[in-house]
C-alpha cells in the first residue's frame, strides 16, 4: 500500500471500536516483532489531564539530556503520523506505510482483529525500536489498567491529575477511575504521581503497597526555569516530568532541563495565535484542548492569568461521552458570545444537544453548521477569540489556521 492506502485502511479499522484488554494487543505486539528490546526505558504515562504536556516535557529534557526517545501521544491534532515521533520528528509517510501493509497482513489473520490504536501502538513500538530509542514515552489512551499500553513493560509509571472522564468505560466516581489508573502500576517498578486528591491518593497508596512499587507524590511546582507552555499548572506537570526522568535513570543537567522546558513543543494546549498571523483578526485567538470539566477549570484560570477582565468570543463543540454541561458551566462564564458548531469527527455531538447543556445564565449563543462559519461569526465580535471543547475540534482549527489538511478521526 502506498501512504494514502494505508491510512484510509487504518482509518477503517476503527469499526472495530474500543476493546479494553490486554490479550489482544500483547499478541500483536509480539507477532510484529514490536516489544522495546533490553536496556530500552520505557515511560508510562496515565491520567486525566496534563499527560500530553508532561510527555511532551519528558521527550523535549530526555533529548536535550542526550537521550533518543521515542514518544507515543494520542490523538492526533492535524496528521496521524504526529502520534508516533522519534527525536521530536514525525513519523515519516514511508515508514507509515511500509509498516501499516505489514500490520494489515498480520491482522487478516488475528482474531478479534486489532482495534485501530492496538495497530498504532504497534507501528510505533517497532518504528522506535528501528530507530535505536534509548528512551520510549507512552501515553495511555484511555484508563489504564487495560489500556494498550499496560501490555509494555514500563520502567517507571507517572500518574498524572486525575479527574472524571471517560465515566461509561472507567466508572463515575473517583475512586474507580483512580483504580482504573493505578493499573499502570509494575511490581517492584517506581511511580510518580502529581497531587490528587485525597481519595485518588488512598487508591494509589494502597495499589503500590500491593505492588510493592516505590510511589512518590509531587508536592511543589517545578521554580526557577523558564516552560514555553503556558499556565500555572504547567509548572506542576514539569516538576512532574523531572521527577519522572530522574526515576528513570536519565542523567539530568540543569541546562538540559532549562533547554528542554524551554523549547518544549505541545500544540492546542493554550496554543495562541496573535491576530497579525489570522486574517481579519483584531484579537488573539487561543486554542485549547480542554475537553472535561477538570481540564476547562485550567484553562478558565489560564485565561483569567493572560488577558484578565477581557471576555471571549467562545467557539464550542464536543464530542460524545463528554460532560458537556460541566464544561460549559466553567467556560461560558468567560464569553461574552457563544458560537456553537458540530466537530468533525462521528462521535460529534449535534449543536441542539450542546445548547441544551448550556447554563441558564449563559451569554448569548449561535448554532452554525461548520466551524469555519462559527470562526468567521467569533472574529466578527472583536473580541479575543477562544476555541475549546474538544481535541478534534482544536485539530480542525488548527488545520484551518495553518491552511494544512484535516484527518478526521474517531478516536
């Protein structure tokens, strides 16, 4: 298969949906040949939020450090390949393709066939492994105890906030998804969590005494370096990421971690925009990934930090399975205008369901039928526009903003 081949047979695997389960894709990874070999480090990320950025961190001071490594993300913003990075560089189209004709081959045969990020899991794992990565960086994609990624032996487990989300698959309290997380953890393997709350960190004491896994809580940000990424709360997930990299065996440098925080790279995440480089802006326009109410509390007071007392111009979407109204109770205190649109994915919610979720005492709303229109009617207010809800929709942004092509996904 050539490129475009192979992702749109990728891209159909995702009929198959989401199987939590660690049978299947601990099969596939040892059919293609795809387990990190002896001596390789491999990070392993869960949480509700933050665990992009603070991969993102770990990667960016692992390399500064001298380290390869390898970093696996999901999803996507724009292009798939960005999933599965090597040295900071996308997985090149080529190798994208001569892996995914191998894997197809290797599926037709595999019963229940892999889920489409078993396959991506897969591809990456070998892609580092062709590589030389000294150093791999996973992050989980949803939960953790059977969650892919738990397939991978990990050398050291990094816990990240943990909030509600995801509550069909992982359960609707705190404490089931908190256990749903310490399913990361490895015997005797050490584990770094962020500070959570009390009952989140009951749960994962009493998982690592089960373990016998060496746990340590972060208790103070990370001072006296400079983070390219904005917000308070990036300063936690650095002092994480260090705590992390330290564990694992990465002989840290204070100029390695100041280069690294420096130069870190996490887009749609407070990701702004001046209104020089947006046509018919007068206003910045800020994305943001913020995708559950946890998530939209940061980002409210990331806002409130970077232009205190000026209301947005929001542009909302969601996809399913979300808490659509906890997010919006958070966000629509910050707008003047709402300006609602479906996000390019088949798990988009209609526009009628997310204006039935807004608070009674929300600022004036409109339903548009594509972003683009609901952009165009934001810079039209004058006001700093805000677009937040969803990854896939900040991915579409994104796309539109950089005149770069969009690859819709599910997943």
């Amino acid at each position: 298969m050539n490129y475009s081949e192979a992702i749109e047979w990728l891209f159909s695997t995702q009929m198959f949906g989401i199987k939590l389960g660690l049978d299947g894709p601990r099969q596939l990874l040892k059919e293609f040949l795809a387990y990190p070999k002896h001596g390789v480090t491999v990070i392993h990320v869960a949480g509700t939020n933050g665990k992009g950025s603070t991969c993102a961190m770990m990667d960016s001071i692992a390399r500064a450090c001298g380290r390869r490594c390898g970093l696996f993300t999901s999803p996507h913003l724009i292009d798939y390949r960005e999933r599965i990075k090597v040295s900071g560089q996308d997985l090149p189209e080529a190798a994208c393709a001569a892996g995914l004709t191998e894997l197809r081959t290797l599926c037709e045969r595999l019963d229940p066939h892999p889920t489409f990020f078993e396959i991506t899991l897969a591809l990456a794992l070998r892609w580092f492994g062709q590589c030389e990565c000294e150093c791999i960086i996973l992050e989980t994609g949803m939960g953790g105890r059977l969650d892919a990624t738990t397939a991978v032996p990990a050398d050291v487990c990094v816990i990240t906030p943990i909030g509600l989300d995801h509550t069909q698959w992982l359960g609707d309290t705190l404490d089931q998804i908190a256990a749903e997380k310490a399913g990361i953890l490895v015997p005797g393997k050490p584990a770094i969590s962020a500070a959570q709350p009390a009952v989140v960190r009951q749960v994962l004491e009493a998982q690592a005494s089960q373990s016998r896994s060496p746990l340590e809580f972060i208790e103070d940000p990370l001072h006296g370096y400079f983070i390219a990424l904005p917000g308070a709360h990036q300063a936690w997930n650095a002092a994480l990421a260090v705590a992390a990299l330290h564990r694992a065996g990465v002989a840290l440098t204070f100029d390695g971690i100041q280069y690294g925080l420096a130069k870190v790279h996490w887009p749609g995440r407070f990701e702004v925009f001046p209104a020089a480089s947006v046509p018919g802006a007068s206003e910045p326009v800020v994305l943001d990934g913020a995708h559950n109410p946890h998530a939209a509390k940061v980002l409210a007071e990331t806002w409130q930090a970077a232009f205190p007392g000026r209301p947005a111009a929001l542009v909302f979407s969601a996809a399913t399975f979300k808490d659509i109204a906890g997010m919006l109770s958070v966000l629509a205190p910050l707008a003047a205008s709402i300006h609602l649109c479906p996000v390019d994915t088949p798990r988009a919610v209609p526009c009628a369901e997310l204006a039935a979720a807004l608070p009674p005492d929300a600022p004036p709303h409109r339903s548009f039928d594509t972003f683009p229109a609901a952009f165009a009617a934001a810079l039209a207010t004058g006001d700093p526009v805000l677009i937040a809800g969803s990854l896939f929709l900040v991915g579409e942004a994104r796309a539109y903003l950089t005149e770069r092509r969009f690859q819709a996904s599910a997943q």
